[in-house]
C-alpha cells in the first residue's frame, strides 16, 4: 500500500516562497521568471557563438587539406562543419520568440539565408570530393605543378575531366541556389556590427560562387581546348599596344602553338614580316582607305589584318591572310591574341628571365625588348631580320615557366589573368561552335557588343609607325542633351549625343615617339544622324558595320600637345521611344590593348531621374540630370531609370 502524502507537509516550493517577501511575491516571481529566461537565452546565445566561432577555425584547415589533396580529412572538415551549422540552427530554434522582435527578426533570417548556402556549397563540396577520390592522380600521385605529370597522368587526368560535365552542372545548380540566400542574407540584415560581418562574409563567399560560376563551363570543355582527344592548333597575335591598333596592337611577332593532352608539343613565334615581305610578289589584298591614304600601303598584309575591332573577324581573317600569304600551317583551331601587358603580369609571378645577358623583368620588358628591336639589334650586328628572335628567345623562356606554374603561383595568376580578360588585353577565337558560345558568353572573344540602349565604343589607329601610345593620355567625355522639349509631342523629342576624346601628347620626339597619328572611330547606335564635328584634320566616313552606324576620320597630334575630337549626333527615334518609355541604358565598350581612360559622363534627360545604377558614380541635378566621372578600365554600363 503506497504511503499516503500529508497534505500539511511543507514542500521545498513552500519553503522557498515563504522566504521570499511577503508582500511582494510577484514583483520577486518576475524577477526570478525574468533572470531564468536571461540565464535560457544568454547560453543559448553563448552557445550559438561558440558553434560559429568553432566553424571559423575549420576553415584554414579545410583550405590546408585541400591543397594537399587529403581528400578524407577535407570530407571529415565538412561533416563538422555541417554538424556546427546544424546546432547552429537549433540554437536560433531555441531563441524563439525572441527572434520574432522587429529589428532581430531581419538578422535572424540573414542568419538563417547565409547557413542555408553554407549547407548547400558543403554539398557541393562533397560531391566534389568524391569524385576526386576516384581518380587516382588527384588521390595518389604527388605533383606541385601540372608539367610535372607524365604525358598518361595528363592524358587521364583531361579525360576524367571530360567526362565530368554532369557533374559540374550539378555542383553549378546548386551554386545558382546558394548564390540566392547569400543575396538574402545581404538583403536582410541592417544592424550595423551585424550587417558589417554579415556582408564580409557573404561577400566573400559571394565573390567565391561567382568565380565558380564563370569557370564552371570551362571545366568540361578545357580537355578539348588543351588538346584531348585531338591535337589542338592555335594562331597567337602578339599585339603590341604602345602602337595602338583596332584589336589591341600592331602584330609585329605572331605565333603557332600546338597542344595535346595539356602538353605543348610545339610553339614558334616569328617576326611578321618573314611571313610578310615574300608575300608582296602575289599578294592582291586591296588594304582599308585609311591604311592606302595615311601609311601609304597598297597591299594588305597580314600586319595589319586587325583592323576592324570586332576581334572574331578579325580572328577569321588573321587565319585566312596567314593561309594566303603561304605560311606552313593549313589548319587553326582557334587565334589566341594578347599585348605584352599579360606578359608583365606573368613576369610579376614567376620573376624575371634573361636572354644574352639581358634581365626582363614586368617593369622593363616593353622598353627593353622595343629598344632591341628598333636600335639595340644594329649595335649588336645582328640582322634586321633577325631582330625579333629576341622575342622568340623571350617567348619560350616564359612558356616553360608558365607551364611549370605551382599551384600557389597559379593562385596568384589567375586573377590577373582574368583582370587582362576583362580589361581585353588578352582574346580568344574558338572555331568550334560550343567552346566559342562560351568565350562568347564571357565577353571573352572582343566582339563588338549588341546593346538594349545606348551604345558607344571609340577605337584609335595608331598610324605613326612608331610606339607612341604611351606617351598618350586619354580622356574621353559622353553627353546626352534633349532638344524639341518645347513640343507637346513626346515624338518630336530628340536625344542628341556628343562624344569627345582629348589627346594629351606627353611626351617629345625620339626614338620611340613621333607625333600621333590616329585614324578615330567612333560607333553608335544604328540609325544615329550626324550633326557635326570638330577637331578632325579630314571629312568624316559614315558607314554601318556590325549592327552599328561608325564615324570615322584623322587627326594628328604634335608631341607636349592636346587635341580633342569631337562627335555630335541624334540617337535614332526608335531607340529615344524605347528610352521614354522604359528608362536610359547606356553601355561604353573600351578598346582592346588601351589603359584606363579617364571618362565623363553627363546625361539630361526628358524625365525625372528617380534611380541610377551605379549610384556611387554619379550625381543628380535639377532632378533630370546626372554627371559622373568614371574611367574606362573595362566595359562600363549606366542605367537610369524614372518610376
């Protein structure tokens, strides 16, 4: 029989409230309710901390394991990252419903945005290091760089590569899905301290997704590009830009590369008159006017096959001239063209190289090599056809530097070899249709750009022979003003552009500079009618190419002198409707081979300007107006925008 309880027994409960004041039981059952939930969500708190700080010190471990290929620590360090965020998540379940309060509620759903793409980039992390355990040179065969492997470890490695293209789009999907929350996250969070670590975080991560991103097509198609299954051969241009021409350069050396299973099993670079001079006996190639009038050619040949800037024509025709002019190769697989400004940024990694007692290095290499080829070559009697092997000598010390790159010299690379993608120091022309889409895609291959709105893309030629360019300074000012504002007719409004380049000659004549002789186009909008012109030294060409209507004339400017050019015309109806009725879009595409200009920008349009992206650029005046200064590093693009 179970012993029965006295109800007039005093309990521990009893004894505990009879301590406590009598007259205030509930002031003091407050504070106890209120200290305990203090005590509850202030571990909790502590608790959450702890896990994110602990997540934080995984990830100079995973990047160690990664980089020496220890692929089952790499998935041990994902499992606990995984753990951490999964308590991490019911710490924040158990903070409710304090997460419910305007102001932490925001921070909380950015927390729980960022964790969600945590999870799903621990995903793809997985998978891929998964498939890399199956494949036994990323697993078991110790390399630091990719010359390292032998010709069946590269063959294999391109061949596993090629067959992985499901998964990579598997990995890419869940990117594009993890790019989403982290925009969340940015979005959501607002207090100060939170916002700021929240944002580095995310941005971060932001910037690591969308380098994905852009890679990720590549992945599958780079065993093709580098010569698997089949030799690949490719036509370089080298571009020199202190003698600026419409796609970068004047080619003064160009070259043959031939690749197979990531090997080079040949590559020859050669001056382009060898190739030229011979040429002259049946060459029938009727040269563009402005090379006829100004440079005094009645041949087109091969060194000047790059002007027109649209760089896959360009591409096209380099391989047709070089087949003309009956150079030894029949077949490209593609052109390949960069200016010496990528060969700098290769010399800044990998340092230095010496050829005849000569040291090259990212500071010198253009003067030093320019200096040879023009006097250097005489004082050292060797012959004028021979005054570019240097560049030869030069080129093939640096192939085998850059294909020896160790995995830290590759990560210090790479981006400034996507710096010189953006900036068009360097270009691609594939002529397989799927690996040319995707270049395409990129704004990869120089082509002259469709535009939804305004368009603009200024191209110089330098021709004064000699490397003048950097003596130039450029700047180049972009206005938009209305007129017919006095019509009650939205269509008798017209937008009327003026587009101004001023030419600052720095430097006197010697060797290496001359006055500047440029022949200048300009391209527009097709359809735009022309007003008029100042500064040209000739009438003006008016013609239509690629979708575009070009101005084009000369101007010459003396050395320690400023000349501007300026072209003014009226935006095409159709496109001043399209700008009425859906906002103002403006895209500036820059010229290959050319530094940052400076660029201004001063747009009045026919409504009131409520948006401007990018804000940080421009301001605002009297509501319907913007002005700016930029530069033109790379491709630069305005859009405004009225509710």
């Amino acid at each position: 029989m179970s012993e029965l309880k006295n109800p007039f027994q005093s309990t521990w409960k009893d004894a505990f409230i009879k301590a406590l004041p009598q007259k205030d039981h509930i002031m003091w059952s407050t504070i106890i309710v209120a200290a305990l939930i203090i005590i509850f969500y202030g571990y909790q708190a502590i608790d959450a901390y702890r896990n994110a700080r602990q997540i934080s010190k995984l990830v100079q471990p995973l990047q160690e394991s990664l980089v020496n290929r220890d692929w089952d620590q790499s998935k041990e360090i994902l499992n606990s990252v995984n753990t951490n965020i999964k308590e991490l998540e019911s710490t924040i379940n158990r903070l409710y419903p304090i997460t419910l309060i305007p102001g932490i509620s925001g921070e909380v759903k950015a927390s729980r945005s960022l964790l969600a793409a945590a999870k799903v980039s621990i995903a793809s992390g997985a998978l891929v290091i998964d498939w890399a355990k199956t494949i036994p040179i990323l697993s078991e065969t110790e390399f630091g760089a990719f010359d390292e492997l032998t010709v069946q470890d590269k063959s294999t490695l391109l061949a596993s590569l090629a067959d992985s293209s499901e998964l990579w789009e598997r990995v890419n999907n869940q990117t594009i899905l993890s790019l989403s929350f982290l925009k969340d996250a940015q979005a959501q969070t607002k207090i100060p301290i939170i916002n700021s670590q929240v944002n580095n975080l995310t941005s971060k991560l932001y910037q690591a997704q969308s380098l994905f991103s852009q890679i990720q097509p590549w992945i599958a198609v780079a065993p093709q590009v580098l010569g698997h299954p089949r030799e690949k051969t490719y036509l370089l241009l080298l571009q020199n830009n202190t003698e600026l021409r419409p796609t970068g350069g004047f080619i003064g050396t160009y070259g043959v590369l031939k690749v197979r299973n990531g090997e080079i099993s040949s590559f020859i670079t050669d001056n382009v008159y060898n190739l030229d001079e011979p040429a002259k006996a049946f060459n029938t190639k009727v040269p563009p006017l402005p090379l006829q009038k100004y440079i005094k050619q009645s041949q087109w040949f091969f060194r000047d096959v790059n002007w027109d800037p649209d760089f896959p024509t360009t591409a096209q025709n380099a391989i047709q001239f070089y087949k003309d002019e009956r150079g030894p190769v029949r077949n490209f697989d593609g052109v390949i063209a960069f200016t010496p400004e990528l060969i700098e940024d290769l010399l800044q990694v990998v340092g230095p190289v010496y050829v005849d007692e000569k040291e090259f290095t990212a500071d010198n290499l253009i003067d030093t090599l320019a200096y040879h080829v023009e006097l250097g070559f005489k004082e050292e009697g060797v012959n004028i056809y021979n005054r570019k092997q240097i560049i030869d000598d030069v080129a093939q010390q640096l192939k085998e530097k850059l294909f020896s790159l160790s995995l830290d010299q590759m990560r210090d690379f790479a981006p400034l070899v996507f710096d010189a993608l953006s900036e068009r120091q360097i270009m691609f022309y594939f002529s397989d249709e799927k690996v040319g889409d995707i270049v395409a895609g990129f704004k990869w291959d120089g082509r002259i750009l469709g535009a939804k709105g305004d368009y603009l893309h200024i191209v110089d030629a330098n021709l004064g022979s000699l490397k003048s360019d950097p003596a130039i300074n450029r700047s180049i000012s972009y206005s938009i003003e209305t007129v017919g504002e006095e019509s009650e007719s939205l269509e008798d409004i017209q937008l009327q552009a003026t587009a101004s380049i001023t030419y600052e000659h720095t430097a006197d004549f010697d060797w290496k500079t001359t006055r500047y002789r440029t022949y200048t186009r300009i391209y527009v909008p097709q359809g735009s009618i022309f007003v008029s012109a100042e500064g040209n030294e000739e009438e003006l060409a008016i013609t239509d190419e690629h979708n575009k209507t070009v101005f084009g004339t000369f101007i010459s400017i003396e050395p320690l002198d400023t000349e501007t050019l300026s072209f003014t015309y009226i935006l095409p109806q159709e496109l001043t409707q399209q700008i009425l009725e859906e906002g103002y879009r403006l895209y500036i595409q820059k010229q290959a081979g050319t530094r940052a200009h400076d660029l201004v920008i001063d747009i009045e349009l026919p409504f009131k300007i409520d948006s401007i992206i990018p804000s940080d650029i421009f301001d605002k005046k009297g509501g319907n107006q913007i002005t700016g200064t930029w530069d033109l590093g790379e491709d630069r693009e305005v859009l405004i925008q009225s509710k």
